[in-house]
C-alpha cells in the first residue's frame, strides 16, 4: 500500500500513516524498521508499506521504500499538496 506520513515522532520512532485507499490511519510502531537510517521520517514523506490489522488497527509491518516530502506540519497541508501535484487524481506511485 503507499501511504503519506501525517505525523512522525523520531524520538519515540512512532507515527500515523494516511492510506491510498482511504481508510483508517496506519500506525507505525518503534519496532518498525525505515529504509535509509540516515535520514528519519518525517511529515509529508511517501511510503510503501505492508500492514496487518489487529483489534480494529491498522499497524505497518514493513515500510519498503520512501519518498520525501515537503516535510510541512500540517497534515491537511500535506495531502492537499499531494493532490494539487497529481491533478487531483490522488497519489503519485513512486517505483
């Protein structure tokens, strides 16, 4: 699934995912390991990832690649900005 992170915690290495099909948020858990240690994620970023759900959660399992974004604080910010780039017609896959 490909996903845009609304919110990243690199301290606690916690965040929310908002999910191309548009449902429930996916969270990311500390146990989670990021492509490219080098650089954290952050807000706005393009991921590819798998997920599992579990009591009603969507939990990311895997995160296999990565995209950065306009690193903005705002999650509507965010998404707005992903849709005025792809015309409206929702996520840029990234290969």
């Amino acid at each position: 699934m490909i996903g845009i992170v609304l919110w990243y915690n690199t301290d606690k290495q916690v965040g929310l995912v908002w999910c191309e099909d548009q449902g429930p948020l996916a969270y990311i858990g500390p146990e989670i390991a990021v492509p490219n240690k080098a650089r954290p994620l952050g807000c706005g970023d393009q991921i590819s990832f798998l997920h599992e759900v579990r009591d009603r959660v969507r939990y990311v399992t895997s995160i296999e690649r990565v995209e950065t974004g306009s690193t903005a604080a705002d999650p509507q910010s965010v998404l707005a900005a992903y849709h005025e780039n792809a015309g409206g017609k929702g996520l840029r896959v990234v290969a």
